[in-house]
C-alpha cells in the first residue's frame, strides 16, 4: 500500500530546510493498542529524501519524517558548516516545531551519525534506534580506497550524470542486486562538502556505551563502502544491541533488497521479532 507523502520548507535552528513526512495509510490501529512512535528516517551522504521511498512506501501504518540535509535534494546551501552535533540539535527543534515529543530513529550510512548524536543528545526523546549501514565515524574501518578517493571530490556530484556515476559505483557496489537511481538528485558541491566535514571530524565511540534504548545494527556482508566491521564494532560497543546481517545486497542493501529489510525493521520497531 503506498503512502501520502508531503514535502514543505520549515525554518528551524537558523536554518530553511526541506522536510517530508510520510503519514499513515494503513487505516485505524487495533483498539486499546499504543499509537507508534513517529519514525525519523536521515538518508546517506548526498541522498535526497525521494531516494528513502521504497522504505517508506512499505511502512503504512507509521507517519515518518525525514528532511534533506543544507545543500542536499530540495533544501538550500548551508550558509555556515554545521556539526553532526549540531543536526542533531536541528532535528529536536524540528520535533519541537512539529509538537512531536518522542520518536523512532533509523539512520542510514551518514545519517546513521545524526541518529546516534540525537540518541545520546536526547534519550529521553529516543524510542528505538536502527543503525544501518553506518559506523561510528572517526574509529571507522575504511573502505574501498578507489570508491573514498572518489568521494573525497565534491564536484563529482554537481551534475546529475556524473552523480548517477559515482552513485551507481558506491551505492551498488558489493552488491548482486542493482538499486534505482532514478529518483536521486545531484547535491551542490557546498552542501556535500559540508556532509564531508561533518562527518570527518565526529565520533561516537565515547558514549555508545551510554545508549539506553533499544538499538538494532544492520549491515551487509558486501558492502565496500562502509565494511562490515564497522557493524561489529557498533553492536560490541552498545550494550543489548542486537546485529543483523544480511549478504549480497552491497552498501544500500535497504534499498536493493526491501522487503526482507522492511521485515526485520518493522519486527525490531513493534516487538514482535
């Protein structure tokens, strides 16, 4: 079943960004049953919110949120770097904004470092947490020299062509089943050097081991941009987490193979597996 998407500008924390949300269309929940958190889902390095669809698209019965990041997709060039730190105080503003007090989080590759501030920043605030696909930043197990070499350089992703090049080469790689690109649009090369430096200077792995809620990791056996190592480390340093793996599906394994993803997300977000 498809659900209703709506995307609107919203200024928030001295920024005008982008935001979308999913809101459910999967009818009434059951009598008497706890009305689901909110999921937040932040997309990876350059990645538009149009990109998560086949996520949300499979998840009917929960409303989801997500915004492009300054310089990514629909929202404006950031007018100042920001901090991962920082994204993740502009998210709790957002929430603040949109009267939402607690919520989901599932943070794909770079948005897997917001998910994890926001975690440790406002627990109280943070229901479950799902890392897929992401690591813990400065500790992190390199990947493919040849894809971080690519990466490295913004202007391979100012024009649309070369975008869908260098995507298909990191986003497919590792990976037997192809994921569409049809839907990605290219970042401004300020907006992506941003995410670069955001990220290059954060880590996590001082308070993992202060996270509370439950979290699951999820990783793929092929993936070359982000190996699998990085997963390990993640569910060693997080008490109680729980790690899933699956192989074949490369970088973004989520959007290669959904439904089995979709399965074990939604098993993890409403208890039942």
């Amino acid at each position: 079943m498809a659900t209703t998407a709506s995307f609107t500008m919203i200024g928030v924390a001295g920024r005008r960004l982008r935001v979308g949300q999913w809101h459910p269309t999967g009818g009434p929940a059951r009598p008497g049953a706890p009305a689901a958190n909110p999921l937040v889902i932040l997309g990876g390095i350059g990645m538009n919110m149009e990109m998560l669809e086949p996520i949300a698209s499979r998840l009917p019965d929960r409303r989801i949120l997500s915004f492009d990041m300054p310089g990514i997709g629909g929202s404006p060039d950031p007018i100042f770097p920001y901090t991962i730190p920082h994204m993740a105080l502009t998210l709790a503003a957002l929430l603040d904004r949109l009267h939402i007090e607690t919520v989901d989080l599932l943070g794909i590759s770079w948005g897997g470092a917001v998910v994890q501030q926001f975690a440790f920043q406002h627990r109280a605030r943070t229901g479950k947490l799902v890392l897929a696909a992401t690591s813990a930043g400065g500790t992190m197990i390199p990947g493919n020299p040849s894809m971080i070499s690519k990466m490295l350089d913004p202007m391979e992703y100012s024009a649309e062509k070369a975008l869908r090049r260098n995507l298909a080469m990191f986003y497919n790689g590792g990976g037997a089943d192809r994921v569409s690109l049809n839907a990605a649009t290219a970042p401004s090369p300020l907006g992506w050097s941003c995410q670069l430096a955001a990220f290059a200077g954060w880590s996590s792995a001082a308070f993992l081991p202060l996270l509370g809620m439950p979290v699951l990791i999820m990783a793929d056996e092929d993936d070359q941009l982000i190996p699998p190592a990085n997963a390990h480390f993640l569910h060693n340093a997080v008490p109680g987490s729980q790690l899933e793996m699956s192989e074949g599906g490369g970088h973004l394994f989520m959007l290669a193979r959904p439904d089995p993803f979709i399965a074990r997300l939604s098993g993890f977000l409403t208890g039942t597996a």
